[in-house]
C-alpha cells in the first residue's frame, strides 16, 4: 500500500506545483473549481485521488492543458498499480494464471525472489495444487482449481520455448515450508534440482545465514520494465523508474547473497535431510 501513496503524493506534488506556477492560492483554486477548500489541500497531499475530470479542471484553472495527457496517464498507472486480491479472486483464480502467462511470455527475462514459497514456474503439479487450494480457501471467490491448476502449469512452458532467461532467488526457508505432505515437499525439491540443469536458468538459494540488507518481501521483475509485488490484501504492479531501480538493487543485494551451483543443491539436500531422505547424487 505504501507504493500507491507514494505515487499519490508524487501526483499530488505535480499538480501542486502548476496551482503554484499559475500564482493560484489552493482556496481560489477550490472556488473557482466549486470545490469544498480542503478538496484541494487532500489532492495535494496524496490523501485523496483525483478524478480525471478533477484533472481537466486543474488544467484549465492553472492553463496548463498540455500538461492533461501525462496526468491522465499517471493517474490511470495509479488506479492500476493496486488491485485488491478479492477483486482479482473474483474473476477467477485461472484467469490470475493466465495473465501471467501473457506477461512472461512477452518478456525476455524474469527475476524473481521467494522467501516462503517455491516459484510458480518452478512448482509441481502436486505443490501447485496444494499453494492454490489454500489461496482459494484464503480469499474466497469462485473455486476453480482446477482450471487455475491447468493454467497454472501451462505457464511452465515459456521456460522450455522461445529465447527467454530466467533468474530466481530462493530463500532458504521456502525449502523447508511445509505445502501439502512431505511427499509432497520432497518431490517438489527434486523437480528443483532437475530444474536447475535447464540452460536457460539460474537458480540462487539465500541462505538463513546471509547478512541482512533491506527488509523485503517476495517479488517478480519483468525485464527492467514491471516489478509485482504480492500483500496479503493486494498485487502491486510498479512501474515507476525510480521505484524500479530500488528493486534492481534489492534483487542484486540478494543475487551477491545468494547460494549457487554445487552450493546450492547442498543446501536443497539439506531440506531433503530433515525430511528422512539419504542424500543421493544429483
């Protein structure tokens, strides 16, 4: 939710800064506009959204309606950058998976960081059921598990077809989080090591041991244009460069942490250990 402030009070700060230029005082502003006198200080202030219409008044106001176009742009990238899940459950679980799929197959390269979870790409069918049943149960909406589940695996493709690259940081805890059963848990670590033999894939484990840099949650990066961002409440879509470069640091911050190679399938039979397997030669 802190991101959608932020790029209401940077909307805000723009719009402030034509009232200022145009030497208009925020409570003429609002009178010539019909507006109640706070309306103003609240859209300026990042406390309250402003409608597009709101928008061409401010333009007319202040004479600057060139400046319209890339405030209607920013406002619309502000009403999209949050979308509550409930409102996304309540289209459909599957049609979540799908758009995904539409996202990376148009990208060139993903990078990712999981702290809890396996990546979707990465997940089994048996481990992906389990993840989805529980998201459904969470959040309501219409229960299709199954075409979700389907969608869900049909994503796995784009790792296989095309020229794309990918490069997913996992932390050492999502190897131990408990998904279904141990069967479960421990053939979902196995596809991980199987997985990481995939040319076009970099696979990094940070370990529990690794330095703290920066509280961060997990995260997609979609070339070095989009970064998702999974709440609780909501999915953050973040387009913002200077939100951007903070996330390419928090990504490299993590990669120089991060566990690879040899190392990292030590640490993956590791987890296997604690759930009773011998290791054996991968």
């Amino acid at each position: 939710m802190a991101k959608v402030d932020d790029a209401r009070l940077a909307l805000g700060g723009r719009l402030r800064e034509l009232r200022v230029s145009a030497r208009i005082t925020g409570r003429a502003m609002a009178k010539e506009a019909g507006w109640e006198p706070s309306k103003v200080s609240k859209i300026e202030h990042g406390k309250q959204l402003p409608s597009e219409d709101d928008l061409t008044v401010w333009c007319r106001i202040t004479d600057n309606n060139l400046a319209l176009p890339d405030l209607a742009a920013t406002l619309r990238n502000v009403n999209a950058a949050y979308m509550e899940w409930r409102r996304i459950a309540g289209t459909g679980h599957a049609r979540r998976q799908r758009q995904s799929i539409q996202t990376e197959g148009a990208s060139s390269l993903v990078r990712g960081y999981d702290c809890l979870l396996l990546p979707g790409l990465l997940q089994t069918r048996d481990y992906a059921e389990a993840v989805l049943t529980r998201c459904i149960r969470f959040l309501g909406g219409p229960d299709d598990l199954s075409e979700a589940l389907e969608a869900r695996m049909e994503r796995q493709r784009v790792l296989r077809e095309g020229l794309h690259r990918f490069h997913f940081l996992i932390g050492e805890s999502a190897l131990y989080t408990s998904v279904g059963d141990d069967q479960i848990r421990r053939g979902q670590l196995h596809h991980l090591l199987d997985s990481m033999r995939l040319a076009r894939l970099i696979v990094g484990v940070v370990p529990n041991t690794a330095e703290f840099f920066y509280e961060t949650t997990n995260f997609l990066f979609y070339d070095t244009k989009l970064v998702q961002v999974e709440t609780i409440s909501a999915e953050l879509s973040i387009r913002q460069p200077r939100e951007l470069v903070l996330y390419e640091r928090a990504f490299t911050a993590l990669a120089n942490r991060a566990a690879y190679g040899d190392q990292a399938r030590a640490l993956i039979h590791k987890a296997l250990a604690v759930s009773g397997e011998s290791h054996r030669q991968e």
